[in-house]
C-alpha cells in the first residue's frame, strides 16, 4: 500500500469519524430538544385543563363532555384516580390509548416508540383541598416531528456520503500536490542510480518554505558536496597517479641502464644507485605527504582539546631548529592563551609552515603569534626567494610548485601548503600568503576562537 494511498484513507476515515460523531450529536441534540418543546407545550395544556374547577372533582368526571373541549387531533386526555381506574378519557390516536395508565403522586414525563412514531406523555397530579384525588395525563403522537426527524437523518446520512466522497476526491488532488516534490525526489535518485552521474532537484521544488521545501534544499545541498568530493577524488587521483609517475620513470630508467652498463661502469653503477635512492626518498615522502592530504579531507571535525599554545609553539621551533640547524625566532605575548584545538593538527600546519620556510630561504625565520578579536593569528616570515604575485593564488592547490626544478632538489611534493589549508579551515580559520620576489614570504594562519587568559 503506497503512502499517498495510506495518507487518502487515514484522513478519510478520520474526517468520517469527525463528521459522524457530530451528526450523531446533532440527530440527538436536535430530538432532545424537540422533545423539551413538546413536553412543555402538553405541560401548558396541563394548566389549562386543570383550571377548570370541574376537573378537580371526581364527582363529575363521569361526565362525557367533561374533556371534549380540550380534544385536538393526535391527542390522548385521561382522569386516572387515586384507585389507578380511569374515569374519563377522549383520544384522537389509537396508539395513544394503548399506553398502560400508570398512577403517580408527582409531576412526570416520558416518550416512547411506537410503530407510528414517537409519543410523548405528560402526567400531572390533581389537588382537592391540598388533597391529591387524581392524575391528569396528556398525550401525543409527534407526527410533524417525526417527519422533520426522517428529514434530519436523511439530509445527515447525505451530507456524510458527499464529505467522504468531497474528502477522497480532494485528498487525491492535494496528495498530487504534496507527493510531488517527494516522487521527484525518488526518480531522481533513481535516475542517479541508473545513470551513475548525479542530478539534482528543480530550484522550484527546493524555494518553497516547507519541510517538503527544505528536505529537496538538503538534497540538493548533498548532491553539490558528493559533487565536489568526486571532483576531489578524480582530481586527486589524476594528481597522484600524474606525480608518482615521474619518479617511477626516473627508476625504470636507471635500472634499464644499470641492466645495459652498470655491472661494468663503476660511476653508471654509482650515478644510477644514488638516483634510485634518491627517487625512492621522494616517492615515500610523496606518499607520506598524499595519506596526509586524504586523512586531512577524510577527518569532518578535529579532536579538539584544551591546549596551551606558547608550549606547543616552542617545541616545535625547537624541535626544527635542532633538526635543520636553523635559528627560528619566537616571538610571543606576555600572557599565554589556551585555545580548543586539535594539538596534533594544527603542529603539523605549523610544521609544514615552517619546513617551507626552511627549504627556501637560508637567513633566520621568524614565528611569532598574537591575540586579535575573537581569534589567535600565528605567522611565519622568511627572507628567502619569495613567489611571484602571478603564482600566489595558486601555492595551495595540489601538487602546484612555485619553481619545479628547485622543489625537485628540496624534496617538496606540493601537498604541504594544500593540507595546511584544509587543518585550517577544518578549525574554522584562514590562510594567506604574501610575498614579494626576492624578499621573502609571510604566511598567516587566522583561528577564530573563544580563549582562555593565562
């Protein structure tokens, strides 16, 4: 059973159940107080009978045309005694008369059903002296209410049958409506499931302000970011495969030479062993640097932590400076912060930072940090050969080299700065870069975050 097919028959049986529990309410609202009416109507023809002084005596209702003037049509008058016998009686309708006379010392009503119709009976007892020596009772066939009662139910049961057709009719219109968004959503998904190629949602479907509105928005949404991590995967795998293949070929060629030469030329033997050695340094560095840049793009949130930044800063100066034999300014303000960070990520952003610094510039670099508003800025500034303002906007991009015979030498991959970028962006900062040619280069990394004063 289809959903829309569900939906049509839950709202019909509940819009039924709404219209028949009110109908029913009215079909005895309605009797109820048509009966109040009536009842009042026999109770006023009570009183007046009862003014009659003749009435209140039993001698004289032995007298045949003692209620002849109170007679009307569908009408039922009788004197019962106090020895439950009637005395008098004048009736109009034959089903009247078959009620039981039943003597009562109080004020009474009550109907009935009868083949006919309802019948409606009113007694009232009857005072000599402020002694009880009879019962007047009243009756009537509501005939005219029947018929109006007949005509009730019917106009009811009609309009019960016109809403649930009205609701089944109308429900399968508006479902049209409401399941339009949620079946092109399912070809949709389909097709991409057929075609293998993704599709998105019609912009008219993913404007409207509904949750069926922001379900086909979210879709969407989805469909642009496995768009965009296709893109990546594709764009790495052609990088990777594109960067792997040049030292791959360095060594085949070494060791087709060292299989043609090398076992009878001791300086091929040498040039070709110092080669592969050197192509093989690169080729794990390269694949080293490649499961960086994917466990960078794979991770959606850091692990963030509580860390101290001046420590962590200094020894990774430190550590470098010891490593490389290279002076590194630190330069930091009096009062430390700690910051929520992913300790791990953002050593390796500065690493990578500084690593470049160290492979082109041989002068002292500076690293220095500093509170702004609402986020820590932390900088590296070398005196090395700088990057043309032409390549600037490209360095973070994969495997882009500034100079790639020089990147060659120093063993850079041109992944660094791409993964310092996503460590970046994956704490919500930036990263820029500015540089003059022949003067040097300045990175800045900018972290918004809440900070703790030391």
């Amino acid at each position: 059973m289809s959903l829309k097919f569900r939906l049509i028959m839950l709202t019909s049986i509940w819009l039924i159940l709404i219209v028949a529990f009110f109908n029913i309410f009215i079909y005895f609202f309605f009797v109820r107080m048509s009966m109040l009416s009536e009842s009042r109507v026999l109770w006023n023809k009570a009183q007046i009978i009862l003014r009659n002084p003749d009435v209140h005596l039993p001698d004289y209702w032995s007298n045949k045309k003692l209620l002849n003037e109170f007679s009307e049509p569908n009408t039922l008058i009788r004197l019962i005694g106090s020895d439950r016998i009637v005395h008098n009686q004048i009736a109009t309708n034959d089903d009247l008369v078959q009620h039981p006379a039943v003597y009562r010392t109080s004020y009474h009503w009550e109907s009935e059903r009868s083949s006919a119709g309802r019948l409606l009976y009113v007694q009232v007892p009857i005072y000599d002296d402020d002694k009880q020596v009879g019962q007047l009772e009243i009756g009537r066939a509501l005939n005219v209410l029947n018929d109006y009662i007949t005509v009730l139910a019917t106009a009811l049961t009609l309009t019960s049958v016109g809403i649930l057709l009205f609701s089944v009719v109308g429900g399968l219109i508006y479902s049209r409506f409401i399941f339009r968004p949620i079946h092109e959503l399912a070809n949709t998904m389909q097709e991409i499931q057929h075609k293998g190629a993704f599709a998105k949602l019609n912009p008219d479907l993913t404007r409207k302000n509904d949750e069926l509105g922001r379900l086909g928005y979210t879709f969407n949404e989805m469909i642009d970011r496995l768009q965009e991590n296709d893109k990546l995967q594709k764009q790495f795998v052609a990088d990777a495969s594109h960067e792997l293949r040049t030292p791959l070929t360095v060594i085949e060629s070494y060791v087709s030479l060292l299989g043609r030469w090398g076992w009878s030329d001791a300086a091929i033997r040498k040039e070709a062993l110092e080669a592969i050695s050197s192509e093989t340094a690169r080729l794990k560095s390269l694949t080293g640097s490649l499961l960086q840049l994917a466990q960078a793009h794979k991770e959606d949130k850091p692990e963030k932590q509580p860390t101290r930044l001046t420590p962590l800063l200094t020894s990774i100066s430190r550590h470098l400076s010891v490593t490389f034999r290279r002076h590194i300014e630190l330069s930091e303000p009096s009062e430390d912060v700690v910051l929520r960070i992913d300790p791990e990520q953002i050593r390796q952003l500065v690493i990578i930072l500084l690593d470049n610094a160290i492979k082109y510039s041989s002068d002292d670099i500076a690293l220095e940090w500093y509170r702004a508003q609402h986020s820590v800025v932390i900088r590296v500034i070398d005196k090395g050969i700088g990057i043309a303002e032409d390549e600037l906007p490209h360095i973070f991009e994969r495997f882009y080299r500034v100079d790639k015979a020089r990147s060659r030498q120093t063993g850079g991959s041109g992944l660094g700065l791409s993964i310092a970028k996503r460590i970046a962006e994956l704490h919500g900062g930036t990263i820029q870069a500015e540089s003059v040619k022949g003067q040097g280069t300045q990175l800045t990394v900018t972290l918004p975050t809440e900070i703790e004063l030391m």
